[in-house]
C-alpha cells in the first residue's frame, strides 16, 4: 500500500467519513452517492486554502484542520442549508504521520460539530493547499440568496467582528497578550464556528444573506450589488467584543470590525416586521438599514457619513 | 475591480456557466443550487491536478482547461452518472490575461462536449493547482460501484489502452512522430473523452465499473478487491492502438496499455448475457474474466500466468 493509500485508509477511518443522513456512498468509489429528500435543492460551495496565503507556514495541523472546514461550512449556514458532507482535496509537499493524523483530527471535530460527513476527497503531491467542497440542503426556493434586499429591511450580523483580524498578529507571533483576550480571538480565528442554526432560522425570514469573508463593508457592498440597493451601516451599532477592544484600542478595534476578513458571522437583512417575529437566537445585531440607491455608506453616530481609510481586505498573506 | 474579481467574471461569461438543466442558481451567492428530478441521486467526485506533477510545467493552457475538466467528468462515466455542473478551485501563481482566456476556453469546450455546467468556484494566489469537482445524477440504486463484480462476469473495456502513456515522451518534448502516430497519442491525453454514453449503457447491465487512471491491471485491482472476486486479463485480448505499436513496438505498447495510465477508458464486469443484449456501441472489448478468488492475473495467448515487470504507474511527475 502507498503512503497516499494510506491516507485515505487515516481519513476513511474517521468518525465524521461513517456516512450519514444524506449520504447514500462514501469515500472508495469513483463517485460519492447523495440523496435528497423531495422538494429539496442541494447547496454547493468551494473554498481553497493556500499555505502562506490563508493560512501561515507551519501552523498547528489540528487548528488547520478545524479551520479549513468551518470556512467551507460556513457558506452552507450563509445559505440557510442543512448540511450533509464535504471532499476533501489535499495537496501535501511531504507524507508526514503525525501532521496527518493531527489535521485529520481537526477536520473530524469540526465535522462532528457541524453534523457533515466526509464523503470522499483526493491527495495530491505538491505545494500545501486543501480545497474543501461541501454539501447541503434546503427547501426548494428558501435558500437565502444575496439577491433579494429591499429598502426599508433592516441590515442585521449574527455576531462580534473583527476577531479574526485582530488575532493576526496573536496567529503570526508578532504580538501576545492576556489569555482572557487571546483566547477569544484566536478561536474566531482558528474554529469559527458556522452560524448553520442562525441561517436556518432566517430561511423565510431574511431577504439576502452572506458570511463575513471579505471584511464588513465588502461584503455589505455585494449584498448591494447583487440586490440593487444600497446599505447603510452605522458604525456605533457594529458590535465589537470586549476583548478586541482591549487588545486593540477602541478606535483600531472598530477598523478591524468594519474592514477585517475572515469573521465567517453571517451578515443579512430583514424586514422589520420578519426581525421581531425571529425567536431571538440571542446574537443578532441590527446595525444598519437598506435604502434605495447603490453602494454601501458608513455613519457615525452624528449621522454624518464616514469614509473609512481601507474598505477592501487582504486575506492573511506572508511575504515571501 | 480586483483581478481575481476580474476572473470570477471572465468565467462566469463563459457558455458552459449559463446554467443547464438542474441548475438552479449558478456562479455568483455563497453556494450554487442544484435541483435533482424525483428518484434521482447526486454523484460527486473530486480530483486535483498539480503543475509538475499532474501535467508539465509551462505546458498549453487549452490543452489542460480541457484535460483538467475531462479526468474529473470520466467518474461521473465510470459511475453511469449523466452530468449536470462542475466547480473548479484554480490557485495561480499569477494573473496572465493570456493564459487564463485560453484555459477558460478549454474549459468551457470541453463542458459543452460533456454537457455539464460550471457552478461555481474560488480562485486563489500560489502554486498552479487545480480541483474539479463534478455533480451527475443516476436514478437511485443504479449508479455502477466498484463492488458489485461476480464470478463468471466478463471483464470488458471501452477502447484502446496505453494511449496516454505512450503519449508521455511527445508530451515532455523527448520525442517526435509522425502526426497520424503523435495526434490519436495527444489526444488521449490532453483531451481524453469521459465515455458518458456508455456509462449509462451499462446502467442496471454491468456488475462493477470504473475509469481507468492507474493503469489497467492496477485498476483491475481495485474492482477485484471491492467485490472481493479475482480478475483473469488475456493479454492478447487488450486492445492496442496502431498508433501505439508503431510509436512503441508490439510489446512496449501492451506493457503500456497494461500499466500506463491516464486513459480514463471505463473498465467493466457483465455477465455474458448481458454483453448479447447490449446495443453495440462499438468500443467493447472484453479482455478477461471474474474468478473466484482474489487479485488480477495475466494470461498470454498460451493461458500461462505473466507476471509483468511493473504494475503500478506513477503519474506523470518531473525531477524537481
């Protein structure tokens, strides 16, 4: 048996590769099988992960492993699916034991957390990457789209922003603090954990949706774009945890909430009506409206508009 | 616009992307839609393909959109599937205008050969890589397994092998040939035909299918070890290219149609009566037979057991 026979023997062993509902064939044939129930659409999405890019060189295994999934699961939460399960493609630059089975234990928790099943993948030789695909399922037509915002809903986000970014410089070593501010940080960072019951609970409720990926005011713009409105987003209203403010300052800490990348909290709008109906899942922030017109706009609590020094985010990317 | 933004637009005006028969919502939200009819099951494969070792270096980017989408679509064949979309997760070292409209060319010629849909997709900086994962449906309980060969059942193949392996040396440059030797040796490599319509030929006919990758007798292997039967090959029975055998030499271009890889052919078991009810597509050769037992075995025109010198294969992989 090779070494890369080997590693699909390590991945089919693993809790999260036994099948599940949904899955009618996993990991070992030329195709996985899915099944789904009538009157449902099944949600696709790919995400590919580059070391030195999305993530640094030589990073713990077991956080890549967590982290590599939740990114993917989280464009399943963003479209209210149920989830099913994931390939994995794996391009390693060597055949490393304990790397494997350390990265594969990561994948495995964050699959168990999210109820997705792993159902087949391929590896390759090369240069670090992992692209995840993944699968899930909704309600024909419920599915939320970025496409349907309408002026007058109310721009809401499932969460704090921010902590990813403001963990960067914890995740590349260039600083340290407290682990009361650490911790929190570094866990948006390394296993954000998709807001999957938050976007089921919005199907049939919120009229556009996305995960924050890009950065705040990026995403808000392709909701706008998509949907042909434009957004405001009034800063004093953007929530900001406790610890990204004391690591940061509070003016720094609100840059990194607006501009930052990598959060994966859901971002959405909502008539208002739709909004207080919502049995409150205890993480939602109204922090803007939808307006006719295009583009996003940033006021501070003066109502004046605000334009931000960067709007755009870079993901993580080292110099080479 | 960022250029990666650029080419998420460049692929997204492609024809292949135009959405088809089971797409719901395509490139463009956070997850594309598929719908599947009644009583129909979603087959899925993913496969990666690495610059220098998948394909060489500075090699015709037409040539690889079309191979990269081909090698993945074939599992859909191999599984009796019919095709609805692929993604693609491309990681490019840097953003060639140039190179990327004729790799999206490739492409999208290739998708409409197949009649598959691009979904969606990421595009991200670093080494040249590719992941195609590819969506198909067969009606539940009929997509063709690995498992499922019986003793007695004839071991059959759908074309000409060794063609891809032969290809090899004009691929990197180490050799020339005449063009009616060099093109039928290209083609199978740089753009071998996924065999959708036998696939679905065979569908409720054939016991255990697949494409072959890894080489014939490698390949053979694995149907043999998931059915838990043994495979018997006549060599002379193998079919061989004229191509090949004047490019190579009689016996070169069997080792090569009995190892080399590539050739996404579809291998097959069917029992015998099977075979007679089949309308012929014209490309079935049977080549053996299951036997009771295990592992593959070669048998030369005198019914003695051959054991050839190299039974894996290794694909294409330059010496750094």
């Amino acid at each position: 048996m090779g070494e890369f026979e080997l590693i699909r023997h390590y991945f089919a062993a693993a809790a999260c590769a036994q099948g599940g509902e949904g899955v009618v064939l996993g990991i070992g044939d030329d195709c996985a099988l899915l099944e789904l129930p009538a009157g449902e659409q099944l949600a696709v999405s790919t995400d590919t992960l580059v070391e030195g890019v999305h993530f640094p060189v030589a990073c713990d295994p077991l956080l890549l492993g967590q982290r590599s999934l939740a990114v993917a699961v989280s464009d399943l939460a963003a479209m209210g699916a149920d989830p099913i399960g994931f390939t994995v493609a794996l391009t390693l630059p060597q055949v490393g034991a304990d790397w494997l089975r350390q990265y594969a234990d990561g994948l495995n928790r964050m699959a168990l957390r999210c109820g997705v099943s792993l159902i087949g993948g391929d590896t390759t030789r090369g240069p670090l990457a992992i692209t995840v695909t993944v699968f899930g399922k909704a309600p024909a037509g419920q599915a939320l789209r970025r496409s349907g915002a309408r002026p007058g809903d109310l721009l809401c986000v499932g969460g704090y922003l921010g902590n990813a970014a403001g963990a960067l410089p914890l995740v590349l070593g260039e600083r340290t603090a407290p682990a009361e501010v650490a911790e929190p940080l570094l866990a948006q960072y390394w296993s954000p954990l998709p807001q999957l019951a938050l976007g089921q609970l919005l199907r049939g409720r919120a009229t556009a949706a996305l995960d924050i990926s890009d950065g705040l005011l990026a995403d808000c713009g392709h909701i706008a774009k998509a949907s042909g409105v434009a957004l405001q987003v009034n800063a004093e209203q953007v929530p900001v945890s406790p610890a990204l403010q004391a690591f940061l300052g509070q003016e720094a800490a609100l840059h990194a909430a607006l501009t930052g990348g990598d959060d994966y909290v859901l971002a959405f709008t909502v008539p208002e009506a739709q909004l207080s109906s919502l049995p409150d899942p205890g993480v939602i922030h109204v922090i803007g409206r939808v307006l006719e017109g295009q583009g996003v706009t940033l006021r501070d609590g003066q109502g004046q508009d605000i334009t931000p020094a960067q709007r755009g985010y870079q993901h993580f990317r080292e110099t080479p």
